[in-house]
C-alpha cells in the first residue's frame, strides 16, 4: 500500500510499472487457483495512464459461469496484496460478450481501454 515518508507528509503511491506486475503475479495465482478464470485484465486510471495519488486500479475478471449474484462475486477475491486498493468486477463471459455488443459507454471503455494481463486460451501458446 502506499507509504508516508517519516520525514515529510507527501505519500508516495506506486507507479504504473509496479502496479502493472503486481496484477499480473495477483491474475497468475488467481487463474492457478481457480479453473473457471478465462480472462484477467485492468481498466481505468492506470490502464490509461493517467493514475495519480489515490488512484485505485480496476480489475476486471471474466469467467466461465457463475451462479452467484453480480454484486457478490467479487468477495471470492482478495486483492489486498495489491500496492493500490483494487475495485473487482467479475463478469461471466455471457455477459461480457453481452456487454461488448451493447451501445454503452462501458462497453467502448472496455474495448479501448483494457490491459488483459491474463487469458486462458493463451496458456502455453508462448
């Protein structure tokens, strides 16, 4: 997390690089743990480059199915070892491909902005 300097009150948040391998090794043990992961990516400030102190960094998670609600199944994944706080959005793949067919603003916020730091049908293809 970010850190105050103990000689001065300016906080020094992490940069775009580090944040950057941080999701990557968090997405990487989530896809290990979980064989229902297909595709881990980040969106927002540090996606587009433009984070700041405070920024958190969005984490957009897609998988196979689920049976839970929308709004519960984040709480399946602890992003806390992250060096930001983390905003987890967990979308099925029905409902991305859903999504990315609509007009929505977040849709074209997906397509143009998303760094995916993780997919499955790239496993072994390097």
């Amino acid at each position: 997390m970010p850190v105050r300097s103990l000689s001065s009150s300016v906080f020094k948040w992490p940069d775009a690089r580090t944040v950057d391998h941080a999701v990557r090794a968090w997405a990487k043990a989530q896809a290990e743990r979980r064989s229902d992961i297909l595709r881990i990516g980040y969106l927002g400030s540090y996606a587009r480059g433009d984070w700041g102190v405070g920024s958190d960094v969005d984490i957009l998670i897609v998988v196979q199915d689920s049976d839970r609600p929308f709004a519960q199944r984040p709480l399946a994944f602890d992003a806390t070892c992250l060096p930001v706080p983390a905003d987890v959005l967990v979308y099925t793949h029905a409902e991305l491909r859903a999504l990315s067919t609509g007009q929505m603003r977040f849709a074209r916020v997906l397509s143009s902005e998303s760094v995916w730091v993780y997919d499955r049908s790239r496993e072994g293809a390097d």
